[in-house]
C-alpha cells in the first residue's frame, strides 16, 4: 500500500504532463501514449506512462500478489501495506 501511496503523485504528475508530439520523440524517452475514452464521454484522452512508471505498476502488482500466495485468507490490506 506504501508504495502505491508513492506511486500516486507520480501517477498524477504523468496524467498532468503533455503528451509528447511526435510518436518518434516519445518511444526515444520511454513514453508510452494512448488514447481512451471514458464512459459517459466521446471525447478520448491521452494517458502517457514512462517505462520507469510501468515497471513500478508491475513491481506493487507482483508484490501484492506475492503477499495474497502467502498469506491465503487474509488481506493484503489489513497491515497497512
């Protein structure tokens, strides 16, 4: 839980960011963009992530599934982790 709490203003701080112009410029810098659209809306939005983010992401995710194998009945939240 730790680290998503630091992850969060990164997180916000990629989403706040422009979007790199040029396809080119961005697979240079490790940015990833895509466009989607959110229910309710037709008007899609580009969510830009860095390599660094997304490893991250992948890092807690394996993390918390690591704690679920574990510890099988209890949640991984209860510790404040």
């Amino acid at each position: 839980m730790t680290r998503l709490l630091l992850l969060a203003p990164l997180l916000l701080a990629a989403c706040a960011a422009t979007a790199p112009n040029d396809n080119k410029q961005a697979q240079e810098e490790g940015v990833t963009c895509r466009r989607e659209t959110q229910v309710g809306t037709s008007i899609p939005k580009s969510h830009c992530r860095s390599n660094a983010q997304k490893a991250a992401d992948r890092a807690a995710v394996d993390d918390m599934s690591q704690a679920i194998r574990n510890h099988p009945g209890q949640s991984p939240m209860a510790n404040g982790k």
